[in-house]
C-alpha cells in the first residue's frame, strides 16, 4: 500500500513542538475586531494546544 500524502492545509495550520504536543491559532482573528473587547482578543492570542487523540490525527495527515 502507498504512503499516504500529506495535507498542505493541515501542514500550514497546525505546529507540532518538540514533545508531540500540536498547536493552532484560535479562530476569530481575521477581521472584524471592533465588536471584540481588548479581553476577548487577548485571549485569542492565546494557541490551541490539542487533545491527544487529536494530535495524533493531525499528526498522521502532516506527514509526521
């Protein structure tokens, strides 16, 4: 059976560290920021750090 390729999109949207844990940046951080509060867009700063059944996921389609 062929390797599976991988996904640019998941490649460009997600971080792996050095421990296995993944990254994303939190949704709601394109425009639109005047309906947001100065508290709601600090913590949008703030990255996702995902659960382990679904980094391994993300890890699969990364290539990884």
């Amino acid at each position: 059976m062929p390797k599976m390729k991988s996904k640019g999109a998941v490649k460009k949207r997600f971080r792996v560290t050095k421990s296995g844990i993944v990254k994303c940046s939190r949704p709601s951080r394109g425009h639109m920021h005047a309906s947001k509060n100065a508290a709601q867009k600090r913590r949008l700063r703030e990255p996702i750090l995902l659960p382990s059944s679904w980094s391994k996921l993300v890890r699969r389609m990364m290539g990884a």
